[in-house]
C-alpha cells in the first residue's frame, strides 16, 4: 500500500525496498471527520517501516521518547508504529519499542480512548478495532484498555475531550470515571509535572465549555491534586442577596461560561476562572461574607502561576481581577478620587488593552451570577468613559508650565479630578 502524498520516487521506494510499509491517518483527525468537525492537524502511522527507513525517505527524525518524523514536503507528523511498557510512575515512565513487527492493532491497543484509537487507510477504509464509531454514536468517552491507568496525563485528556465535546453531548463513560478515580486514589496524578498540567489546562480554556474540564477532573478527585484553591470553593457559601447561586464554586464556573461567551481570549478566561480564589481564604466562622477576599487571592493566584509554570500575562491580569475586580460592582459609589486611584492602579491609561480585559472579566464575574445572566452593565460603561476622559485630557497647558516635577503631578491629577468630578455629575443626573 502506498501514500497518496509521497512523491513519485518515493512511492517507488516503498514498492520495491520497503513492500511491507502501511500508512494510515490515525488518532484525532479520523475521530473528527466523523464528527464532521474542524481537523485542526494530521498524524499519520507508520507500520512495518525502520528508523532508517524513514530517514532514508528524507523524512526528518523529531521524536526524542519514540520515532516521529516530519513529512519532507508537508511536515506532517508521522509515527513508527509502537507498544509501551509502564516502567515507572508519570507519564514519562514508559519503554517503547518501535519495530516493523508492531501491528496497527496493537499500536492503537495503547491510544486513551476509543474515538481516538481508529486509523483510516489509503483506501478511504476505517479501521476500527475497539469499537470507537460505536462510542461516538453513542457520545461516550471511553477507555481502549487497562492501559489507560498507566498514563496520568490521560485524566486530564479525557476532562478536555469531555471540555471539546460537551456541546455535542459527550459525557465520560462510567467505567472511565472509575478507572480515572482509581488512578487518582494510586497518587498517578501526583506524579504530573507542572508543565503539562498547565498544557492541558491551557487547551482545555480554548474550548466552548472548560467549565467542564474542571467539573470532570472534580468528579474523579483529581481537582483536588491538581488545582486544590479551585477545588476547595465548592461548598462555601456566599451571601445570597449578591449570590443567588450561593456556592461559591458554581459562582466560578457560572463566571467562567460566561467568560467564554464574552471572549475567546485564554488570558480573560484564566482570569475570570481565579477571580473569586480568596474566598477559599475566608474564615469558616466569618461565612457567608467574605471581607477583603480581593486582595487575599492576590497571593493564591501566584502560588497558583508560579506552582503550573503559568505565563506571567496570564498572571498579571488574573491577580488585577481579583484585586479590582469589586470597584466595577460599586462604580456608582466611588468618589472620584478613589475612581482615579482605581484606574491608576489598574495602569488604565498605559495599558489600555489590558484595561479592557480586566472590564471583560468583570463582566464575566457580574453575569455569572443566578438570574444576572443579561443584566445591564452601566458600571462598565462608566469605568470605560472615566479611563477614556483621562487619556484624551488635554494637559498641554500644564506641561508646559515652568513648575517643579510634584507641583505638575499635582496639578495634573486636580485636571484629572475635575474631569471626573463632571463625568460623575452626569452620571447622577442620568
């Protein structure tokens, strides 16, 4: 059999020296043609072919814990054909073994799910030895094999396909659930590197419902290892006149949907996701209220980025959210000096674009709320006008003026004053 996207010379290569290799597209891309969803990237598999085989093929070797190789024209991925063997916890303590004898079959035997462990061949026919058009039929995340249990990585694929999927009515099959739980109550989640929880977590925020990635992970304790200042929100109340939801855990995952409807940007959501984590500060006997609960997450997001090797942009605007994110609740209350120090502190006028996320998320958090879901927003509005005020003042006057560096930021931040003093005039009125 030979591949439609090899060259002339190539394909006569494989006819004559390596008659036995086979091609076939495998994993996600066979999974969501089926779906009828978007193939976003192509893996291919390789069976009965050499390392050098493919280096012989002009094909570049990038694979450092088994052989993948880059297509010489279409830089697509392509893989040996391989079986594992679990030698140590974590998802690196595997030998493979890559040999022209591994069969198809027995490379998908050690895929994670189903969905994901079909191949389609240069004939247009699927190969489908674990049943997995069965599950897509029936929206079942499920696992190959036994196998699973030996990769914790998996736990967290499996609550981003469920994350991907959600809209279409996938749900984690029962049997997964409890190997998933089993898995956990081992310590093989413990054993994942910050890195790739971060990765996971990452992708899962580009999804339609990543609320549900982190309702999947609770549902088989592994929220718990992984991110326990998300995990311990759940169940801690929260005064019901603000919050008719009242947990404060569903409040998080409420603000986060509505994140996703408001933005696809990761950073908005990531921060939408951590804005309420001081809560999980707050003293038992002080519930449901929670004082100061701002400013005691700014150290929880931190310990948070800096635990999952989190990206500092992403960090940033989570710790501004949580710390400002209760002046956009009471704008209309704010004298103007507090509503310019509140935009000095949010580096409103040099960081506009950043300013705006911050307002996103905030959004977020005030329609995230039971009943709220389509309020009005002229609290944003009039954080959006003041910011936009300050930045088109003109302060040519004052600049220009021959007096010391304290006088002019003094004289400055009156101009600003009084600007917002008849911005606030206005909005009374109104």
């Amino acid at each position: 059999m030979t591949h439609s996207l090899c060259s002339p010379w190539q394909r006569l290569f494989f006819d004559r020296i390596i008659p036995a290799m086979q091609i076939y597209l495998v994993g996600g891309a066979v999974r969501d043609q089926l779906l009828d969803y978007p193939v976003k990237e192509k893996d291919w598999l390789v069976v009965g072919a050499t390392v050098k085989d493919m280096l012989d093929l002009n094909y570049t070797q990038v694979g450092k814990d088994f052989p993948v190789f880059l297509h010489p024209d279409t830089h697509e991925e392509y893989a040996l054909a391989r079986t594992e063997r679990k030698t140590s916890p974590g998802y690196k303590g595997f030998d493979v073994f890559a040999t022209p004898e591994v069969t198809l079959e027995e490379d998908l035997s050690r895929r994670d799910l189903t969905i994901n462990a079909m191949a389609r061949d240069a004939n247009d026919q699927i190969i489908d030895p674990y049943n997995g058009q069965s599950d897509l039929d029936n929206k079942l995340l499920r696992h190959v094999s036994g196998a699973f249990s030996e990769d914790p990585v998996r736990i967290l694929r499996v609550a981003r396909f469920a994350a991907r999927y959600a809209h279409l009515g996938f749900t984690v099959a029962p049997e997964t659930m409890a190997l998933m739980q089993q898995m956990v109550n081992n310590g093989e989640v413990d054993a994942l590197i910050p890195e790739r929880v971060w990765q996971e977590m990452h992708k899962a925020l580009s999804e339609r419902h990543p609320e549900i990635f982190f309702q999947t992970l609770r549902d088989c304790a592994a929220l718990q290892r992984i991110f326990p200042e998300l995990d311990i929100l759940f169940g801690i109340p929260q005064p019901e006149i603000y919050h008719p939801e009242i947990d404060t855990g569903i409040h998080t995952m409420m603000v986060l949907q509505q994140a996703c409807k408001l933005s696809d940007d990761t950073k908005i959501r990531f921060a939408a996701l951590c804005h309420d984590l001081g809560k999980g500060k707050t003293p038992k006997d002080k519930w449901p209220s929670h004082h100061g609960h701002e400013q005691l997450g700014i150290p929880v997001i931190k310990n948070v980025c800096q635990r999952l090797r989190g990206p500092n942009n992403f960090r940033d605007l989570a710790v501004i959210t949580s710390d400002m994110h209760l002046h956009i609740h009471r704008a209309f209350e704010l004298k103007t000096d507090t509503l310019l120090s509140a935009l000095e502190r949010l580096d409103a006028f040099r960081k506009a674009e950043r300013f705006e996320e911050f307002l996103i998320a905030c959004i977020a958090d005030i329609r995230g709320r039971t009943g709220y879901e389509n309020c009005e927003l002229p609290q944003v509005d009039y954080f959006r006008q003041a910011q936009k005020i300050i930045a088109n003042l003109d302060l040519s006057k004052i600049t220009q003026q021959n007096i010391s560096g304290a006088d002019m930021a003094e004289a400055i931040r009156n101009e600003r004053l009084l600007a917002l003093g008849t911005l606030k005039k206005t909005a009374q009125t109104n």
